[in-house]
C-alpha cells in the first residue's frame, strides 16, 4: 500500500502503510534545500519531495531507524548525517538539535525549528495508537514512560513532526506535547489496557 502523503507549511510528512504508521519528513530549509529525516521509501512520496527543492542530506534521528537512509542518500549524491553526526553538528544544520536519549542501547536526538516552532521527534513521541494511549494526540513511547522526554517540554510548538504517526499542526500541540510527557506515568494503566489490541494490530 501506497504512503499516505501530508504536506504542510515545513514541507511534506509521508506516513507508511503498517502496523507501527512510520512516519518520514522533507523540511524545506529557509535557503530553500530540502532535508529527509528517517526516509522509508515510498516512490510518490520522494517524487513530491524531489518537488520541494534541492536535497541537502538525509539526517537520521535515532540510531536503529536506518531505515532506507542510506540508500536514499547514495541515490541523491548527499551525506546520510547518522544519529551521533547529526548530535554533534552545531551550526552545519538549520535546525536546533537536542539530545532525548544517549545510552548504549538507546541514541536518540530530537530537531527544534524554533523560526518555525516545529519539534521533530523519531521516537520518544508519537501519535500513532501505540503512544496515544491517554486523551490526546499525542504520547510517550511505551518504554520511555517511565522516564519521560522532559527536555521537550514547554517548547510551545505549533507543529509536530514524528516517527510513528501523522504530524500535528495549529496552536494547542505545545500543550498537548506538555499534557504527554507529564502524565506519561499516570496513563501507564491505559497502555497495559490497550496493549493486547496493539499487539493483534502489530501481527
């Protein structure tokens, strides 16, 4: 099944047909390059990102989301940024970068557009089934709820780009990034109720 296709005021967000809704993104910087984050292939969807302008690298957030990066990458002659590049890239990027995660089984960084107010998070949150448990639209990866991403909070996004799910847009997603991360502990209990029709979902 084909990608379904959201494009926005940052560029375009393709959000794959399977169980765990991959979503990958195409900012099109202020200089008018375009930077894939987390690309899996989908042919219309990099077709129509091909569309918004020059590709300027691929930047992989997480370090076990390789995803197509690579590939992608050799495909349109630019750097694939690994998750520890992108850490470490400073100013080479147009794009604040903060550090979610960084252990030996979990590297994982977050992108803050703050010119945009737009969060670019591969997996701490989501909006997919699986991380929405609670009453909004967004939630905590189920393994990182008890020990949530509070470097994200009070950020006051007005866009949200993620992994795992469709992007959120408009002027309540700050607080409804906020409203996750501080009741990830509490909505434990919605995802162990939850979890058994995740899991069927996911066969």
């Amino acid at each position: 099944m084909p990608a379904t296709l959201h494009p926005h005021d940052l560029g375009l967000t393709w959000v794959m047909d399977d169980a765990m809704q991959r979503g990958c993104h195409a900012l099109v910087a202020d200089d008018g390059r375009v930077w894939l984050v987390d690309p899996a292939r989908d042919d219309a969807a990099l077709a129509a990102a091909a569309a918004l302008g020059t590709p300027a690298g691929v930047l992989q957030l997480l370090d076990r989301h390789n995803r197509d990066c690579t590939a992608i990458a050799d495909e349109l002659g630019v750097r694939h940024w690994s998750t520890t590049a992108v850490r470490d890239a400073g100013a080479a990027l147009p794009f604040e970068v903060r550090r979610v995660v960084w252990n030996r089984l979990w590297k994982e960084v977050a992108l803050w557009w703050p010119a945009r107010r737009a969060l670019v998070v591969a997996e701490s949150l989501g909006t997919n089934a699986a991380f929405a448990v609670g009453d909004g639209p967004v939630g905590v990866h189920p393994m990182r709820r008890p020990l949530p991403p509070t470097m994200l909070r009070h950020l006051d996004a007005e866009h949200l780009l993620v992994g795992h799910g469709p992007p959120l847009h408009g002027p309540a997603v700050g607080a409804d990034d906020d409203r996750a991360i501080a009741r990830s502990r509490q909505d434990i209990p919605k995802l162990l109720v939850k979890l058994p029709a995740l899991l069927r979902a996911a066969r």
